[in-house]
C-alpha cells in the first residue's frame, strides 16, 4: 500500500510540482492550499492515515507554523514527520519550524530528487 503524504502550499502549479515528483516515487498525494484546508482535509479522512506532511510556511488564512503546531496538538498526527518547503531560509524562522516540530528545512526553488531523498528518510518505503 502506497504512504500517502499531504502537500500544503498555497501555489496550485508548486503542489502539482511536488504531487508529479512524490506519485512518480509511488506515494499518494493530498493536496490543501493553506492551513486551514490542510485541517480540513485531515478531519475529513476518516481512518485513512497521512504518513507525512510538507508545508510551506508562508499561506493566507493559515501558515504553515500555526498549521503545524496544531497538527502536533492532535494525537493523530503527533509523530507524523513534517518537512517545510519554502522560501524563508533565516535561522529564525527555521527554529521556529523546529519547534513547532518540523523534521527537516527545504528551501525553493528545490531540486526533486533532493526533497524525495529527505521523504525517503522520513518514512522508509
């Protein structure tokens, strides 16, 4: 059974990017367009478990640092690894990432076979 992984980024032609990148590696992929999207379609997947999360950080209506705090707030997705893809490279933010619990930083524009390796690290096939 294919891992399925959640993208949450407001640019529709990033997703569809990521989404070619990870359903050509034989994961499933779903998509949200900010945090609060993303939440929605966590709430709405009844059982189906997310094996990981990528986020960027910047979003309307909800960023990625709140989304991911809350999702770290839910038991569900507590220990579900999220990898933040964004432009915001400064320490701080990323420490802030850290702490809201993002497992690993990767900065855009972004190389496929990069962020594929890093999700290979997250959840082993």
């Amino acid at each position: 059974m294919a891992k399925t992984i959640l993208i949450v980024d407001d640019s529709v032609s990033l997703r569809k990017v990521v989404a070619i990148a990870l359903t050509g590696a034989g994961y499933e992929v779903i998509e949200a367009g900010d945090g609060l999207d993303a939440l929605d379609k966590l709430a709405g997947l009844a059982g189906k478990k997310v094996h990981l999360i990528i986020s960027d950080v910047n979003m309307p209506r909800m960023g990625g640092l709140e989304f991911v705090r809350q999702v770290k707030n839910n038991a569900a997705y507590r220990f579900t690894p999220v990898i933040m893809l964004t432009t915001e490279g400064q320490d701080a933010i990323k420490e802030q990432g850290r702490a809201a619990g993002a497992k690993a930083w990767i900065l855009k524009p972004f190389n496929p076979p990069q962020m594929l390796n890093a999700v290979a690290k997250l959840i082993p096939p």
